[in-house]
C-alpha cells in the first residue's frame, strides 16, 4: 500500500511536471513569435531609418547647390552693381560735359551777337 501511495504520487508529480513542460513549451511559442515579431518592426524601422538618411543626404546636397547658385547670383549682383555705378558715373560726366557745351555755345553765341 505505501508503495502503490508512493507510486500515485510520482504519477501525479511526473503529471504535473508533463503540464509544467506544455506551458512552459506554449510561453516559449509566445516568446518566440514576439522575438520575430520584434525582429521585422526593428528590420523595417532600420530600412526606413536608411530610406530617411538618403533623403536627408539628397536635400543636403540639394540645400549645397542652392546655396551655390545664391552666391552666384550674389556675385553677378554685385557685378551689376558695379557696372551700374559706373554707368551713373558715365551719365554724370556725359550731363556735365554737355552743360558745359550748352554754355560755352551760349558763351559763342553772345560772342557772335556782340560782333554783329
């Protein structure tokens, strides 16, 4: 009898243990289909990181040659200004020199009427 008892409760230990082994077999499925699902979020989030720094490296290099084609237009600006400047300065010696025609004719002119 005290063997059949003994017998009984190994039966009921090795049960217990045989459920023991199914759910902790089932909460490694689990974890294991958590890992992988874990494993493609952190692979697509890695392909858009990279997606993300191409574009950033794209509207980099697009900001450089726009900042290239401004100062470049900020160059023939100044250019512009220059040839500007010296076309005011070419008027006011043109304005200059003819006032000084236009009075020195003037100047000819009285010269010619005190003769006549």
């Amino acid at each position: 009898m005290i063997l059949n008892n003994e017998i009984l409760r190994h039966k009921n230990n090795i049960n217990s243990l045989e459920k023991d082994v199914l759910n902790a077999s089932g909460r490694a499925d689990d974890i294991r289909r958590i890992k992988d699902s874990l494993q493609k979020e952190r692979d697509s989030l890695r392909s858009e990181i990279i997606k993300l720094n191409n574009s950033i490296a794209d509207l980099r290099h697009d900001m450089m040659l726009k900042t290239n084609m401004i100062s470049s237009l900020n160059l023939d600006l100044n250019k512009l200004n220059i040839r500007l400047d010296e076309a005011y300065i070419l008027k006011s010696k043109a304005e200059k020199e003819r006032d000084e025609m236009a009075q020195e004719m003037e100047s000819l002119h009285e010269r010619i009427e005190s003769y006549q």
